[in-house]
C-alpha cells in the first residue's frame, strides 16, 4: 500500500510518501541519496533517481527530503519545500 499526505507549515510545506513495504536496512540508508548507489544487480539501475530527486529538493528549490525506515515494515520520505508567492 502507497499512501501520500501534505501538511501545512506556514512558510513551507510538508508532503510524505509511504509504503509497507520491505523498507530497507540501515546500513544503506545513509547512501541511497548517492549518485549512482543502487541495490539492484549490475546493469538494471543507474542509481540515479533518488539522487535527482535529492538535487531538485534541495539544490534548486532550498527543501529537503529525509527517509525514515523501520526494515521489514515500513519506508517513509518526507519532502519540505518552501512556499512561493504566487504573483
């Protein structure tokens, strides 16, 4: 099951994504934002997906994302962007 929610924060916005799925073990969580880490067997990933993301978030639009896990379970990430002025 996939479930999506946002909230609120005055000047910024939260939004979570979160499954119940496998999660995944800590001793990788730390590298899943890295450029070209993948899990998969060699030649089907090119690790760059959460890498990507990571960079629009953050670099291009001064958010960020942060994963929380609980390995068997559960796998959440959660996104902050700032508001912008509609004008």
């Amino acid at each position: 099951m996939l479930s999506a929610s946002d909230h609120g924060l005055g000047d910024k916005v939260e939004i979570r994504i979160r499954d119940n799925g496998t999660g995944i073990p800590e001793e990788i969580k730390d590298k899943i934002f890295n450029p070209f880490f993948t899990t998969k067997p060699s030649g089907e990933g090119t690790g760059l997906g959460l890498s990507m993301s990571h960079d629009i978030i953050v670099k291009q639009h001064g958010g960020s994302i942060d994963v929380e896990t609980e390995p068997g379970c559960s796998l959440s990430f959660k996104v902050v962007l700032p508001r912008t002025s509609q004008s």
